[in-house]
C-alpha cells in the first residue's frame, strides 16, 4: 500500500492518526531543538518522548525528524504536520476558553500582548485595575517584538495586544488594526546636565548630545528614528556614543551621566517625580509615536477580553476612542454559519 493510500485511510478512520500529546511534543522537539529539552520543558523523560515520536511517525508511515545531525531536524513531512498541530493546538486552547467563558468570569484566563514599551510601563498598570474588578480571571501578558505579538493575535494565542511598532505586511488583511492612543517620545537628560536649567533647547542642540539608544536593529529604535525624521530630526547626525539592549539601562545610563536619550514618557514618570532625570522641551517640537490595539475579528473573543477592551482600554486611551472589533457573539455566528456551508459542499 502506498503512503497517499495509507494516509487516506487512516484520515477516514474513527480514530485520528495522531493524538493531542503528540502533537504537543512534535512542538516542543521543533521548538527546543532537541528530544532532552523537549522532555525537560515538557517534564516528563526522553524515553517517553522518543517512544511517541515513534509511534507517531509509524501511525503516519512517514519520517518526521532526521537522525543525522546534532539538533532535531524536521523531514518535510515534520514541518506539514508541525504547521497544523500547531493550529489544532490553538483550536482546542481556544475551544476550552470558550466552554470556561460559561462561568461568567467566574475564572477563565485572559491573555494580552504587548511590545517591549507598553508591555514593560503601560500594561501591568491596565492588568492591576483589571484584576482588582476580576480577581478569579487569570491574566498572562506576553512581552515580544511587534512582529511576534502580532504572529501571536492572528494565531489566536493572545486576545489582543497594544503595539508601537508596524503589523507585519501579510498580517494586515487579517488582524483588525484599531489607533489607540499617542505616547511621547521625551527627551531626557541628567538633572545636573547644563541644558536641564534652559527652558527650551533647539533642534540644533541635538546634533551637539552625546546620545544612548537601543540597538540600531530593534524595532523600537527604528520606529524612534521613524518618528524623530518626521519631526524634522535627522537620527543620522545624533551622535549616538552607547548602545544598550533594554529602556531600564538607558534610563540608569541617562542618570549617570553617560548621554542624553529619546524614551517613551510613560517609562520616566517615578523617575520625573523624584527628580532624578531631566526631560528637556525642544522648541516648537513634539515627539509622539502611535500606539495601536490588534485583535483577530475572525477568532473567538472571551468574556473576559470583552470586558478588558470595554472597562479598561478607554481609561487610557485617546479620548473618543472606541474598540470597533466585532463582538464575540457576531464572530461565533459567523464561524457557525461558515462551518454549516463547508458541510453543504
């Protein structure tokens, strides 16, 4: 019998060729890179992993892993049924969400995205009012790069997410971009700096700074750089002296004395406050970067994300400002009614 003939078969079986736990460590093998981590993440013992991964490619009939190098390595087979695990795996984290969101946010879990800024300063401050209004809903945030945390909300891992950076060009048919609110870019100095005693610097006096910045390949330095040129500041003559990987060691940097920086006003307020650091205003210049609300408007959305997008989100939004994703009851009908039609065809 051949591969395509076996693999029919099995397909048209009562019982599916493969089952949630394998799928689960065929995910875990290709993220970890090897069958000891996969075990380790996974807690369970590399025998036991290797006995399902063989198992599994004998139900399928096909090799899933080569044997030859160092690092577990997927056949093409591997990486065709990684691509849909993955996908059955968040369908059936998506379906239990969906049956706990029966208990009236009772308990159920809400999961939010954020990129490095908002996650680090605007969010834990949404998530402590949410959780003081629904103390029984468990709240994961998840703090990655623009480009990852929008992979995350099209893939249904993360119910929604506020960015500063650009959703990645093939996601913007599919996630429903909503403009939340505008974060300034302040310029900082140290308190003792001379400039700190000016009222108002120009823009000329930039291309005179020592400068601190996040590496020239992050995103959130490129958006910085985006939104300086659109105020009529050339980032290619500041004269950037350090590069440092994290907006904390800027700030301490900045504090010690080693430069100025241009950092989001939300991540100096204590800061400010307690008169460590300087924010200068330049003359006749303000600098604001977009931040933006994601949400996949084709994935079911849970009780608890409708009550953080209508409680939460407009206490820190630009004034005016309204979710216009679809409810998840609109979403529901829609994918009930899509599913009635497959099985017409």
């Amino acid at each position: 019998m051949s591969q395509i003939s076996s693999l029919n078969g099995l397909l048209f079986a009562s019982v599916a060729p493969f089952t949630l736990d394998q799928l689960r460590i065929l995910k875990a093998i290709a993220t970890e890179g090897s069958f000891k981590r996969a075990a380790d993440s996974l807690y369970v013992s590399q025998p036991a992993v290797s006995l399902q991964v063989q198992n599994l490619e004998r139900q399928l009939d096909v090799p899933l892993f080569d044997r030859g190098g160092r690092r577990a390595q997927l056949t093409e087979a591997g990486y065709l049924l990684l691509s849909y695990g993955e996908k059955i795996l968040s369908l059936c984290q998506e379906t239990c969400r969906a049956i706990e969101d029966l208990q009236n946010l009772q308990g159920g879990t809400l999961i939010v995205g954020a990129s490095q800024t908002t996650g680090t300063y605007l969010l834990p401050r949404m998530i402590g009012m949410f959780r003081q209004r629904y103390p029984d809903v468990a709240v994961q945030l998840q703090v990655h790069s623009t480009r990852r945390t929008a992979w995350s909300v099209a893939n249904g891992q993360v119910d929604l997410a506020i960015i500063g950076g650009e959703v990645p060009g093939e996601l913007q048919e599919t996630l429903e971009i909503i403009p939340y609110a505008e974060d300034e870019l302040a310029l900082i100095l140290p308190a003792f700096h001379p400039l700190s005693k000016v009222g108002t610097i120009q823009r000329e006096d930039l291309y005179k700074l020592q400068f601190i910045a996040l590496d020239s390949q992050s995103t959130i330095r490129k958006v910085i750089d985006q939104v300086l040129t659109r105020c009529a500041i050339d980032p290619r003559r500041l004269k950037v002296e350090m590069e440092l990987n994290s907006i904390e060691a800027i700030k301490n940097a900045v504090q010690s004395g080693l430069g100025a920086a241009f950092v989001s006003i939300s991540a100096i307020e204590k800061e400010l406050q307690m008169g460590i650091l300087h924010r200068a205003l330049i003359d006749d210049v303000v600098v604001k970067r977009g931040l933006s609300v994601i949400v996949n408007p084709h994935r079911y959305r849970s009780k608890a994300a409708e009550a953080f997008s209508k409680e939460i989100l407009p206490e820190f939004a630009t004034p005016g400002w309204k979710l216009k994703a679809e409810p998840a009851a609109m979403v529901a009908a829609k994918i009930q009614a899509s599913s009635a039609h497959a099985v017409g065809d």
